[in-house]
C-alpha cells in the first residue's frame, strides 16, 4: 500500500515538472512570435507608367532577410533588389525585433492594379492598390489620394439653439507646404473650434498618413432644414524626390457636406429656451456642516458654490444665475468660470456670504426652466434655500456702549426733579474701620504684585490666551491677504480667533476685509490696496505677543 501511494506521488511529481518545464519553455520563447504581424505601405498610389514608387514591408520579429517572397508581383510590376534592415532595442525592461524590407516597384502599364498579400514566415500583408497613369497625365495632376478630408457629425436632428458637435479629419500622405483648413460653414448656422487638434497616424490602403483631428461646435440658429458645407482644406503638394529639384501643386480639398434637420421652439414654451437633453443644477457649501447645524454667527464667511451642467449648449447661450439675497448679509460673487466636458458645458459660480445682523435669515433657493429633447417637454431644476440662525459671534462688527460709573457725581438738570438729600453730620467708627482695612489691603497687594513680578515670564508662557491653532490661522490669513485669495481671507478670518483684540482693532480688521471682498466680488471693479489690512494683521500679532509676554491681574492667580 505505501509503495503503491509512493509511486502515485512521483506521477503526480512527475507531472508537475513537466508542465513546469513546458510553461518555462513556452515563456523563454520571444513574445513577439505570438503577436507578430506584417504590414507593407507604399509612399503613394498614383504613380506614371515608367515612374517607380517604394513599397516597404515590415515585420514586428527577427526573420531571415530571404524570408520574404516577392514572386506574387512579377505579373503587373517591376522591381529591384530589395535593402533589408534588422532592428533590435531594449526600452523600460522591453525587448522588441523588427525587420524591414524596402524595395522599388514600377508599373508595366496603365490602368488599376493590386500589390498582392506578401507572406512572410506565415505572417501575411493586406493587399494595395495602385493606378498607373499616363507619364504626362501622372505629372501634371495632382495625386488625388495624397490628402483627404472627411467629415462626421454626432447627430442630425434637434432643436433650434442645441449645438451639434462636428468632427473633421484630415488626412495627409504626401509632402505639403502652407497647409491650412477652413472652418465648415452655411447660412444660420453659428460655428466655433473647440478645443486642440489632436494628431495621429494611420495606414489606408498601404499608405501611411498623417490624420490630423479638429472639432467644431455647430449651433442653428433658425429652423429647417440647413445644410452644412464641408471644411476645405488648401495647400501646395510638393513634388520631387527630396535630392534634386522639386515643384509645387496647389490643391484644394473640401469635406463630404452634410444636413441638419432642425426643429422650432415650442409655441407654449414658457421662459428661457434652453434645449437640451441633460441638465444638473447643484449647490455645496463651507463649512460642510452648515445645512446640519442651521446656524451660523453674524461675521461668519458662508461659501456657496453653484454649478449648472447642460449637454449640447454653447457657453454664451448659458443662462445668468441671479439670486435675490436679503439686505441682511453681504454677498460677494466672483465671474463664472467656464469648462467643457465632453458635450458639456459647466458654469460654476463662487459666491462668499456673511451674515451682518442676528435674527433668522433664508438664503435663497434656485429654478431653472428648460426644454428636455429627448422627452419633448418642459422641465424645471432647483436648488433648495437655506435658513439659517444668526446669533452674535466674536465676528459681529463691536460698538461702545457707554457703561454707567458710580463713582461719577452727575448734577442735576434744570428739569429733573430734585429729592431731598439726607447729610449725616457723624459717621461713628465706621470710616476709621474702612480706612484701616484699606490700609492693609493695600500693603498686601503690593506684597503680592513685588512677588508677581519675578514669576511673569513662567505665567505668560503656561497662561497664553491664543492657542496654536489660532497663530496658525492668523498666519495663514496674512498668507491669504498677501496673495490676494478672497475666498482663502474668508475661511482664514472665520477660523481665527480674534477675542483677545482691542475693539478698536478689530474693527478696523472687519472694515479692511469688508473693502478687499467689495473690491473683489463687486459688478464694477475698484482698486484696493493690501498694505492697510497687512499692517493691522501685523499689530494683531504684535497685541498677542504682548499678552503673552505680560498678562492682566485678572489673568494671574496667586
């Protein structure tokens, strides 16, 4: 029994080498022989009877130079002795081989003919077609299939004031000089470019191009049906083999026209016309807390961001957002930024809000109307108001209030009523007990304030009214002022601590923060200088430096 379980291990051992062995030879074999492919291109398709063009045949492998076969052309082509080239490189861990095979061919007479599949080691070419003109026909005309322009469109049918995305490609496979393309174009019909073009290449009809790639926006701009006349393309071929002298052929090229069918806006369409099938209207705020705690502090920065998505809309066709605030807060928006995502466009609007009297406030809420395409009705988005409590907070603006002193003898107006006034002619013992008591209390803190003074420096620093987190957000807030960040000022001074200011001095803080976000956030700009608001942010720190230094006797203990 044990002999018998020991030979069925070493099968089962024996087996797992094999595999072992076979999977590490199969991986020790060049990773091209599986996916090596053959490609073979020519430098154009036109050529004259008599003239040769270069056919080039390439292979992603090491082969043998005789590898290749080019019996199959000897029926409607003639050819030279081909150059071969072998290629090995190794690049980021990456080993790769290629082989290449350039010959001259030359047609034997006129008409269409085929460069047939080429066989290389079992990889095969895709078959070329080449016409073989007249020598002085050939010279004369410009090769037809050196460039080409095509255009697509994304959809054919919509509404007036949808824009429609237009993509043109140009395709380039020859020598050019002063090539340049014109927009497409038609009557009511507003186009724009957007965006870069974008440039790659590709092989058709075994002639390697140039594909450059340019997208227009289209926007109707009346009903009907519009037509839409292609890009042109202009440029001058050259013509010459690089060495000797060449000439220039002045072409012209137009893309394939195309047709919208466009449809009118509804007659009981109600509002704005925005056309679209997609549309998003959201809202966020700082801090995030805010629509949970319903509450907020007179003074306190509120940051709103709106953003409006819409699908198929041009940029000036956007709506403006306007928002009816109430008069008790402030509220500073900065211009709409533009984006585009795809066939999107994004309007995002950063207002900054800050509450200047307490009591309850309802920042307002946002409706949009618009014509949904796709389901062929009118549809409106919102976003929902916020009410807030306002309470007062160490931001609210500080006024002096005059506090009555007892020690102040007020006289009388001719107006106010007299009462009669009681003189006690003798006090008894009491005022010489009251001076006796003062005495001591007054040699008994000058004792205390002769001890204080040595211990000072070891209170100031374990008694500091200012924390690490609020020397931070002063400097972060001069950084902020410093770089002139509206919106960074107003986080910065909502999470600085200012308690320990004068009211003075924090007053004048409030009036220069006020000023820099009217400067910034107003319909008519105005110029404003960072200096004033720099210099009181640096006598703040000067204040808590002194309170760090020397504390008040309220401060101390004994």
């Amino acid at each position: 029994m044990n002999d018998q379980r020991f030979s069925l291990m070493s099968l089962s051992q024996q087996a797992k080498a094999a595999l072992l062995i076979a999977a590490m030879a199969i991986a020790s074999l060049p990773s091209a022989a599986f996916a090596a492919t053959a490609e073979a291109t020519v430098s154009k398709n036109v050529v004259a009877l008599g003239d040769a063009i270069q056919l080039t045949i390439s292979v992603d492998e090491s082969v043998s130079n005789n590898a290749l076969d080019l019996s199959p052309l000897d029926k409607d082509f003639i050819y030279g002795r081909p150059s071969v080239s072998s290629n090995t490189s190794y690049i980021n861990g990456t080993l790769t081989r290629s082989t290449i095979w350039r010959v001259a061919i030359a047609g034997k007479q006129v008409g269409s003919y085929t460069i047939p599949a080429l066989t290389i080691d079992g990889m095969s070419t895709d078959p070329i077609t080449i016409k073989v003109e007249e020598a002085g026909q050939a010279t004369a005309q410009v090769d037809t299939q050196a460039v080409d322009v095509i255009a697509t469109l994304d959809r054919h049918d919509g509404y007036i004031g949808e824009t429609f995305n237009y993509r043109v490609r140009l395709m380039i496979g020859t020598r050019l000089d002063s090539p340049a393309l014109q927009a497409p174009f038609g009557e009511g019909l507003d186009v724009t470019q957007i965006g870069e073009d974008v440039q790659a290449e590709a092989v058709v009809n075994g002639r390697r191009y140039v594909v450059i790639s340019r997208q227009y926006q289209i926007t109707p701009t009346q009903a009907g049906e519009l037509t839409i006349e292609g890009a042109v393309f202009t440029g001058t071929e050259v013509k010459g083999n690089g060495w000797g002298a060449s000439i220039g052929l002045p072409m012209s090229r137009q893309a394939n026209g195309l047709t919208l069918n466009i449809a009118d806006k509804p007659a009981d369409f109600q509002g704005l016309w925005l056309p679209t099938p997609h549309l998003e209207l959201t809202q966020s705020w700082q801090p995030d807390t805010l629509s949970q705690r319903l509450s907020t502090e007179v003074g306190e920065p509120i940051n709103r961001t709106i953003t409006l998505k819409i699908k198929n809309i041009a940029q000036s066709a956007m709506p403006n957002l306007n928002l009816d605030y109430p008069t008790s807060v402030s509220v500073y928006s900065d211009k709409p930024e533009y984006t585009e995502e795809g066939d999107y466009t994004v309007m995002t609007i950063k207002q900054v809000i800050i509450p200047r009297q307490e009591g309850q406030i309802t920042l307002p809420s946002l409706s949009i109307n618009w014509f949904n395409t796709t389901d062929k009705k009118q549809q409106t988005s919102e976003i929902e108001a916020l009410t807030l409590t306002v309470s007062p907070g160490e931001h609210a603006p500080v006024t002096q209030t005059a506090q009555p002193d007892t020690n102040v003898n007020i006289a009388p107006s001719e107006t106010a009523p007299t009462e009669e006034v009681n003189i006690v002619a003798q006090a008894g013992y009491w005022p010489w007990a009251t001076g006796f008591f003062a005495v001591l209390w007054l040699g008994t803190l000058g004792m205390y304030l002769r001890r204080s003074k040595a211990n000072v420096a070891y209170t100031a620093e374990t008694h500091s009214p200012t924390s690490p987190h609020a020397d931070n957000a002063l400097l972060a807030l001069i950084a902020a002022v410093s770089s002139n960040n509206a919106v960074a000022v107003a986080t910065h001074y909502r999470n600085w601590q200012t308690s320990h200011l004068p009211n003075d001095l924090r007053e004048k803080i409030g009036a220069e923060i006020n000023a820099m976000m009217e400067s910034r956030y107003r319909s008519q700009s105005q110029d404003w200088n960072s200096s004033e608001l720099l210099a009181l942010l640096r006598q703040a720190e000067k204040v808590k430096s002194h309170k760090t230094k020397g504390q008040s006797l309220s401060e101390l203990t004994p």
